[in-house]
C-alpha cells in the first residue's frame, strides 16, 4: 500500500489532493477523500498498482492563514531509487510556493526491528532548525529517507543499536 502524507511538521497547511500516476494512468489518489476531511494530512492507496515507481505526482496544498491554495505536478521519472514498497510512503513537507518530497523506506518488521538511537537529537534539531530536510528526518528519524524533489539525496540512516 503506497501512503502519501505531510507531517505535523507542516502546520500552517493543509494537504488537499495528491494524486500519483503511471503512464497517463492514475494509480493512486482520490481528491474527494482529501475534499470531505479539511485537516487532512495523508492518503492511502490500496492495490498493488500503487506500489510501482510513478511517472508523476499531483500535489495540492493550502496555506491555513492567507487561505492560499498552490499546487505542483512533478515528474518523478529517474527521481525514485526504487518502486515503493509495502509500507514505504511518499513524504511532503509543504511550504508556500514549494513542496518538498521524500521517500521514506518501509519500516522493518516489527520482530526484527533494532533499537533506533538518536531520534530526539534529530526532533531537537528539527525543531531549532526549521528547514524540510531537518523537518522530514526528525519526524521519520526511525526510517531510511532519501529527498527526491526539488533536489535529490539521502537524508537519514537510522542510527541502531551496534
């Protein structure tokens, strides 16, 4: 299942539609679902279309205080480092003019999960300094995230245990 989602580090926006397609077709996404709830922060999109490499990605948003809607579509091909896999999730943080998307890698398996250090470090950080990357590793500081939009770079390894 692909989930697409902005974090509560986003909170001055509203995640309204998001739509994510493959050759022309849309393979995840509905705005209607994003239209009946307003404070919605995320979608996920069953079936196992979804969870292929897209071509391109529709994203919506709205600035809560100025009520300002923006939207983007971005080309995602040569973006993605591989096809999403279950559990994986597209990650915005939204700014003003600017979306910033990140994949997150799936979260291991609960029974082979390690203990994670350094996540309040990182949440102190993100905090301090407000930037999307800081933003988007602090809230996924437990998962492997590579930034895929505007720029393109790896952002965090989880830090285990030895």
């Amino acid at each position: 299942m692909l989930t697409a989602y902005a974090g509560w580090d986003s909170p001055d926006f509203t995640f309204q539609d998001f739509r994510y397609f493959l050759n022309g077709k849309q393979i995840a996404g509905d705005s209607r679902s994003f239209v009946q709830r307003i404070e919605s922060r995320g979608y996920s999109g069953p079936g196992e279309e979804s969870i292929r490499v897209g071509d391109i990605v529709y994203v919506k948003w709205r600035h809560k205080p100025t009520g300002t809607v923006y939207e983007n579509t971005i080309d995602l091909r040569g973006r993605l480092p591989a096809p999403i896999k279950e559990g994986g999730a597209l990650y915005f943080v939204l700014a003003h003019e600017t979306v910033h998307v990140y994949l997150v890698g799936p979260p291991q398996p609960w029974e082979n999960r390690k203990l994670i250090y350094g996540c309040d470090k990182l949440k102190k950080i993100g905090k301090a300094e407000p930037t999307p990357d800081n933003r988007a590793r602090a809230y996924n500081c437990a998962d492997k995230v590579w930034k895929v939009y505007p720029e393109q770079k790896l952002i965090n390894v989880p830090l285990e245990q030895p």
